[in-house]
C-alpha cells in the first residue's frame, strides 16, 4: 500500500481519548476508533473497538465513509438512550483511518517491502485490529508499510506471534510525520489459533535503527477503554 503526504487530523491525538470539559455548556468531547456499519443509505452506527455500540443521527457523508471502515471519531454522549445500544451520540467529527491488510509469506519476508526505521509512539490490539500511532521520517517521500509474518520463522514461545512491521521510505528523510494505521490481522488469527497477542518487531528510528519489539495481548482494547484511554466511556 502506497502512502504519500496522507496525513489524517486524528493522528494528533495519539491514538488517546480525549476528554474535554466544557464549564458554561457542561459537556464533555470524547475521542475513539471505531468500526462503521452502514444500512439503507445513510443510516450509520459504529462498534467501539472495547465492544460497545454506537448510534447517532449526526450526517455522515456516504461519499467519504462506507460500511466496515475504520474511522476516528469525536463526539458528545446525549442523555437520551436508544434501545439496543450502549451509547446514543452526536458527532463532531468523523475521519477514515488507513486500514492494510496483514500478510504470511510461505518463506522468508522479501527485502524488496523495505526494512526503513520508523517509530511507534502508541497502540493497542482489538480481536480483528492492531491499531498504532506510527511516525516515520520523510515528509515529502512516498512510504510502504507492511505487516507481515513468515511462515518459516519459529516464534520465541508459543504465546505470541511474532510479526514483523516493515517501512519502505521512497524518497528524501526531510521531515518527521505520525499517522493512525490499522492493521487487519484476521490472517494472523485464522493460520495461527490459540495465540493470546501479537509480538511486533521493527526497526526503532527513535534508537538509531536497531531493532526493537512491542508485546499486543488481546482484550487490550477492552482495558484500555476501563482506563478511559481509548473510548473515553470506562464502566
């Protein structure tokens, strides 16, 4: 997948929720990903990633956002409930997050998808999703980015899986940008049952290249959401 000069709104906030009282209008602005489901034309509701569901009669533009796409969302929680959902909304703002797939080669990882450092500054793990806050040198440069797993390479225990995150920068290094990714990681689950989370390897840029690793257990995303991290809804 080719990235060049994407840059999404939402990659400033780091992939946190953010919580935003209001003293004259008491209200608080909540930031999450999400999962969009869209039935008839225009009638959107959305699947936090710690399982909870979301309606909301805000407008959503069917041109910009369509049925199962990851997105960013801010909104405003309202008083009234709906039946059959955890939160009823109104948006403020919705972005579309990069979604690539995940991929096993049947040998070793091909040096042609790149091996360029990069930096992970947050993430976490949902059943179908590694969802990271990547920042990779080279502005103004076109940029790979690859999730892979080959099929050859035995794991260092047989909890995780270890994966390997690669960056193939095209270009100049001017410049040191972030975006939100989502990786979809259905493969991984299907070939690879019973692992409890994803270990992630990669070239650091924030240590000169070396190599480096970050453990994602499963149900991360629930936790993260009870710390008030990801959804801004802890119950």
């Amino acid at each position: 997948m080719r990235i060049r000069n994407i840059i999404i709104p939402a990659a400033t906030i780091l992939l946190a929720a953010s919580c935003v009282d209001d003293e004259t209008q008491d209200v608080s602005v909540y930031g999450a990903l999400a999962t969009s489901h869209v039935s008839g034309e225009s009638d959107y509701t959305f699947t936090l990633d710690n399982g909870k569901s979301m309606t909301t009669d805000s407008y959503v533009n069917p041109n910009i956002v369509g049925d199962d796409d990851r997105v960013y969302l801010t909104y405003i929680i309202n008083d009234k409930p709906v039946d059959g959902y955890d939160y009823n909304v109104t948006l403020q703002t919705i972005d579309t997050v990069l979604t690539l797939p995940s991929t096993i080669y049947p040998a070793a990882i091909p040096d042609s998808i790149g091996g360029d450092a990069l930096g992970i500054n947050d993430g976490y793990l949902s059943d179908r999703y590694l969802n990271v806050n990547v920042a990779m040198p080279g502005q103004y440069s076109g940029h790979s980015l690859y999730l892979v797993k080959s099929a050859t390479t035995p794991d260092d225990d047989g909890e995780l899986l270890d994966v390997e995150l690669r960056h193939k920068l095209d270009g100049d290094s001017y410049g040191y940008w972030s975006m939100l990714v989502c990786f979809d990681i259905t493969r991984f689950r299907e070939a690879y049952p019973g692992r409890k989370g994803l270990r992630v390897k990669f070239r650091d840029h924030n240590a000169g290249g070396a190599e480096a690793s970050i453990e994602y257990r499963y149900g991360s995303a629930t936790d993260a959401a009870k710390a008030g991290r990801w959804s801004g809804n802890a119950d």
